[in-house]
C-alpha cells in the first residue's frame, strides 16, 4: 500500500522534472514511508512512496519491464496475485520477484488495458508504456483507492491525493461551488467532481489513457442490478443454497485477504459486519488475532459491550481507542487535510486515532466489516424507504406511520415525535414514488437545508443549479427497471461509498498513519453475487441483511447475529461548541476569515455558533451545517489560503 | 390574565432559525416547516424552548404540524395551555 505519482507529456515549469516528480511523491511520503523512487523517462514520468506488505526485498518501484519500454507505479493489493501468477507461469512468463506489482506488469504485457478485468483488489497504478507512447491510468472496480488528476498547460498530472498534485507550480486550489453544493446535498462531489476546481478523480471501475493524440477516460466495470419484473439468474435457488454460496465466497474473499508478509489485524466494531469477519478470520487462521476499536464517553455512541462480548468470544487480543469530543475537535484540522474534502459528520476522526493506535501497535493491515451494508442492503435508509413506499400505499392509515419509530431504535429524538409529524418527515417526495431517488429524498432534503448558510456570493454562482438533477442525469440507463431496493442499494454503493465512505472514512483515514484497511465484503465478486440475490432474501420484512445473517449465524453469538444496524456515529458539532473546543474554531469561524472565503454568510455563522454554545442539542441540519461550515473553512485554510499566499509571495517578484 | 407569548416565540425563531440576514422578517403565518426554516429535529428544539423557557408541558399527541408550523400556530397553542394552566 502506497502513494502513486506522476506526469504524462512535458512539464512546462522551469523546475526539471525529477524535482517535480520528488515533490509530488514527498507531499503523500505518509502513504508510503518504506520507500521513494521517481523515474523521468521520454514522455512521462512516475513516482512512488511505498509501504512494503508483499514481498518487501523485491518489490521496488517503480518497476520496469526487461526491456525497460513498460514502467508501472501501483497502490494497493491484487489479492488474487497467486492464482494470476501460476496461470502467467503456465503462459511462459518468468518472475523476477514474489510481488503483485509483477503480476500487473506481466499481466499487461500479455493482455494490454484489459489486465484490469482479471484483477480481484484494490488498486490504483499508472502504467507508461513507451512502446506506444502511452499512459494508462486505472482504479479498482469499488473505489478503494484513490486517484486524482488534472491536466496543466498540456501537461497531464496524477496522485493519489490532492496535495501532491498541488506540487506542481501553476496548479492551485479553488474550491469549486458546484462540489460544495453537491457536498451540501448528498455528502459526496459527483465524481469525476472534486471539491477542488479543475480537479478531478478518476471513478472507481474506470480507465484513462493517455496519447500524444488523445485523452480517453472509459468504465471497465458496473454495479448492475436484474430486473424487477421475472426471478433474475437465480430463478429457481432456495435461501439455503444462495446462503451457502455466499459463505463460500465470503470466506473466499476473506481468506485471500488475509495474504500478506506482515501481520494482519482486524476492526471490530461490536456490530455484525466486523464480527463476521472476525469470526472468518479466526477460522481461517487460528493465530492469535489482535482487533481494534473505537470507544465514546457517550452511551448514545459507544458499543463497548458488544466489543467485549466479541472479543470474549473470539478471543482476540483487543484494544480500543477513547475518543473524546475534545479528541475529535483536535484532530479535525489534521482530518481535513487528509479527506481534502469538506464533510458533514465527525465520524472521520475517530477512524484517523484509530489508525494512530493500529500503527503504533505494529500493524500495517486491518480488516474491516466495511461494504456489508450496501452489499447486503444493511442501512436503515433501505427500510426507511420500503416503510414509506407502504405507508404511501395506504395514506389514510393511522397506524402505519408508527412503525418509523421502530426504525431508528437509538434515535432519541425520534422516539418523541409524533405520529402525524413523523409521518409528514417521511412522506418527503411521497407525491413522487416514481423518481429515481424516491429512497434518498427525506436525507437529501434534510441535507440541503445547510446550503441556507451559503454566502450571496456562493448563491450567485450556483444560480439555479440542481445537484439531485445531475444524479439522476448519472444513473445507468438500466436503473429504472431494478427493484427499489437495488435502486437504493445503488445509489449508496456507486456514490456514496467511494465518495465519502472508503475514501473520507476510509483510505484518507488508515493511509494517514501507514495503515491499509482490507474490506473482504467488497470482494468484487461477492458484490456481484450478491446484487444477484432477490431482495426479498436481503431485507425480510424489516430484518436487514438477512441472508447474510442467515448464512454465518453459527459463527457468532445469537445476540450479536440478531442485533439490529447500529450505525456508526460519533458527537458531532458539540464537540466544536462545548467547554473543551479547540480555539480555532473561533478563528475559523470568525467574520474576517468568512468574508475573505466567501463560501458562507458570516452573519448566519455567528448565529449559529451563538445557537449551538447555548442550545448544545441543536437538530440535524445545524448539527450537519456547523460541522460542513468549519470543515469547509478548514479546508480553505489548508489548501485554498496557503496557496494565496505562497502566491502572493512569489508574485512581487515576477511583477518587479 | 391574558398572556400572550407571541413575542418570545418570534424572538426564538428568529434567533435560532432565520439565520440569513437578507432575510429579515418571517410572518406569523408562513409554513416554518414547508419554507425550509426549521426541519423535524427543529420542531424537537422549538418543543425543549417551550418547555423550558416558557413553561408548558407539552403531550406527545400534540406535536404536530397544526401546532407548530407557525408563529401564529405555536403562539395560539401555548396561549392557550398557559390559559389552562392558570384557570
């Protein structure tokens, strides 16, 4: 796991290349602390920061074909590595080294671009290929990993991050209004969007080449979903076969995950998708196994119990991490730098100590329970859409709305509100059962009421610009004929998990501290496997996850099996408005530095703030809006300012 | 006595729900909730206010929209439990 960089063309700064290449590569060192090489060839250049987890003698990079005509640079793991090599073995290749970095390299040579299709990991590389002057840029099919671009005064750039892109002179960071307004809607940029301007990632699934005639960006892989109407491919198959074959191909997954010449931990929440792959863990391998986990002062978050019960049943070597709302608050500003993104929730910033704690107890690798519940359909949003497509279908009924009080057990203020305004709450969009994003409407809607904080400035710019009008624009032309549970299943695995998950909870999170998290769940043919499985079998009445449930229900404790989705959450904007906040928040968010951003209206900043140090259980949008607002501004400060002023430091010079 | 609570409870929503300032005014009959003003975990602030600061107890039956979507609304309501209350 690592840090990729590099360039494709001739860069047209004054600085020779290799210096460009070290800047970029050094700026995401913390990716790849091991190692770091650069090469500057004839019509591009690579760079790579490694952290060495297979085959740490030979695995140097970047790597050259013999002939040295094709170079790779490669983040992430091909877990299926050793399959691909005995099959290229058989094919007549010789290897040099034990490494997966080979593995791409000769699996390239042998099949060109299509070399991605056979690969079973998570990954991101760039692959020069000088035979046909031609670069090839490619991410994993879920968006594990990152990778970002941008082209520069004919000069095409790509990182694994933001900041190392922000190397090369003449690239700067602007916050781009539109990503702001989509982040402020549906908590994620529409990729290819990035929060930055002119800025973008590549998608997951996708492939970009590069030739001195062309820029071709192209999707090798999709989420797809059978059709509502008829039985799909697996027409015919009882509960009990589909259960047993998704046991195999989890334990599958897991098992070559666990392939690795350091040692591997495991996260373990307390919650179900952890526990199961602790649980496979522990009976693939039965070493000692060490796991890790968050804990809160706060009962509303902390699922220290159910830890411990695991960890009793497991018996694995546990330690946790306490996380304060003075931790949180704290580490927030080193949070944003690494998501490069703003964000609406804290629930980052536990995840970055938790890396912390992982590092400094020796481990590079966990794995983690991440994916399972928009494989297996395990949100709460999945059974709040199917109640309000039942109470829709009967609106007269007095009983039905009630049934929203049983969907969010851990939600205080719900459990005292009414019955008619829950009913109002929920039946958001109610008129229009036909749209494509019918499931998500009730958080979207929420979510938008922060954009009431946007400066006129922001406002102006935007104009009328619809951010749900571009998703639907970006859906599959097939989405409309999945279930509506697949539809929704969708829109959480296609967006919302590469574009805040696994990467502002995810990757940018464990990578801050050298670490690199594993998600067996999203094993890309258990993700296919299971799009496959009727939905019926994934959410039976209102039991979420329920074939998953049924097919490792002997692995683990009945009251860990049975435990209803408790999602992950941590204190939110009390813990920038309460007696311990950081005193950056008052600069951050004072009336110079809102004005001089011009992302926010600085009177209705100051209000809020003034609202949430006097009330400290403020509702969810100013909840979402005080932690969106003081990332926002922390990210300018990061990136934005810095680069101002490191501008206005070179530009006397060039004006004189 | 005739109270009426209809200031305290435009000054509430004016400070902790119309935050912009190009915004100065709210009627006393605009939909809070329609308009966008306050969500449904907004209604739970404004219930917490009139408990505390005001001084009702409040049922759960009777939170609902009839009741809170506006000044005029939530005004009429707890006037007319303070009127209870004191009779």
């Amino acid at each position: 796991m690592c840090g990729i960089a590099g360039y494709f063309g001739k860069p047209a700064t004054v600085l020779p290349e290799a210096k460009i290449l070290d800047g970029m590569v050094g700026a995401i060192a913390h990716r790849g602390p091991d190692a770091r090489a650069t090469r500057v060839l004839a019509g591009a250049g690579l760079g790579h920061a490694r952290l060495s987890i297979i085959d740490l003698a030979g695995g140097a990079q970047p790597m050259a074909s013999e002939d040295e005509s094709v170079w790779l640079s490669f983040n992430g793991e091909i877990f299926n590595h050793v399959e691909l090599r005995d099959a290229l073995v058989d094919q007549g290749h010789r290897f040099r080294t034990k490494s997966d970095t080979e593995v791409i390299l000769r699996l390239y040579l042998q099949k060109g671009l299509d070399c991605v299709e056979d690969l079973n990991g998570d990954f991101s590389f760039a692959i020069w290929d000088a035979r046909k002057k031609r670069l090839m840029i490619a991410r994993d099919r879920m968006g594990v990993r990152p990778l970002f671009y941008t082209q520069n005064n004919g000069c095409l750039y790509f990182a694994s991050e933001v900041k190392a892109l922000l190397q090369v002179p003449g690239i700067a960071a602007e916050l781009d209004p539109v990503a702001l307004d989509q982040i402020f809607t549906m908590w994620f940029p529409l990729a290819p969007r990035t929060a930055f301007k002119g800025i973008s990632e590549l998608p997951p699934g996708h492939v970009l080449t590069a030739t001195p005639d062309a820029i071709n960006v192209r999707r090798y892989w999709q989420l797809d979903y059978p059709d509502a109407d008829g039985e799909g491919s697996f027409a015919g198959r009882s509960e009990a076969s589909l259960a047993e074959e998704l046991r195999a191909l989890l334990f599958d997954a897991t098992r070559i995950r666990l392939r690795s010449d350091v040692p591997v931990g495991a996260y373990l929440s307390g919650g179900l998708d952890s526990s199961i792959i602790t649980a496979a863990v522990k009976k693939i391998t039965p070493d000692a196994l060490r796991t890790f986990s968050v804990a809160f002062e706060s009962g509303e978050f902390d699922e220290r119990e159910q830890q411990q019960e695991m960890v009793a049943a497991l018996d694995t070597r546990h330690e946790e991490l306490m996380c304060t709302q003075a931790d949180i608050a704290d580490a927030f500003p080193s949070v944003i730098r690494h998501t490069e993104t703003p964000i609406l929730r804290t629930a980052p910033a536990p995840l970055f100590g938790l890396s912390g704690l992982v590092r400094m107890s020796g481990f590079k690798v966990v794995l983690t329970g991440e994916g399972a519940d928009e494989v297996f359909a395990g949100y709460d949003i999945f059974k709040e859409a199917k109640l309000r497509r039942f109470c829709a279908s009967q609106p007269d009924s007095r009983f039905r709305p009630l049934l929203y009080r049983r969907l969010y057990p851990y939600l205080p203020q719900l459990q005292n509100q009414s019955q008619s305004s829950l009913a109002a709450f929920f039946s958001a969009g109610g008129m229009a059962l036909d749209d494509p994003l019918y499931s998500h409407l009730p958080r979207f809607r929420t979510t938008s009421g922060t954009k009431l904080f946007f400066s006129e400035q922001m406002r102006s710019e935007l104009g009328d610009y619809d951010a749900l009008a571009d998703l639907r624009e970006n859906l599959p032309a097939d989405f409309t004929r999945w279930h509506p549970l697949s539809q929704s299943q969708y829109l959480e695995a296609a967006h919302l998990l590469p574009g805040y998950i696994l990467s502002s909870q995810g990757d940018r999170m464990s990578m801050a501290h050298s670490v690199e998290g594993r998600y067996p769940f999203l094993d890309h043919r258990l993700v296919e496997f299971a799009a496959r499985i009727p939905p019926r079998m994934k959410m039976r009445a209102l039991r979420e996850k329920h074939i998953l449930r049924e097919s490792v229900k002997d692995l683990l404790p009945q009251t860990i099996s049975d435990r209803p989705k408790q999602p992950y959450r941590a204190p939110d904007s009390q813990c920038f408005t309460g007696a311990d906040a950081p005193a950056y928040v008052d600069d951050r968010l004072s009336r110079p530095e809102i004005e001089t951003a011009g992302y926010f209206d600085a009177g209705a900043v100051e209000k809020l703030l003034a609202k949430c140090r006097k009330r400290p259980n403020v509702g969810t949008r100013d909840n979402m809006a005080m932690v969106g607002i003081i990332s926002t501004q922390l990210w300018h400060h990061a990136f934005a300012e810095r680069a101002e002023t490191e501008h206005a430091r070179a530009e006397p010079r060039a004006v004189a | 006595m005739q109270v009426d609570v209809r200031s305290d409870v435009r000054e509430f929503i004016v400070d902790n729900f119309l935050f912009r300032e190009d915004r100065e005014t709210v009627s006393d009959t605009e939909s809070l909730l329609e308009n966008g003003l306050m969500d449904s975990t907004g209604v739970l602030e404004l219930v917490a206010f009139l408990e505390s600061d005001i001084g009702i107890e409040i049922q759960d039956n009777e939170i609902v929209p009839e009741n809170f979507d506006s000044i005029e609304n939530i005004s009429n309501y707890a006037n007319a439990k303070l009127s209870k209350n004191s009779n």
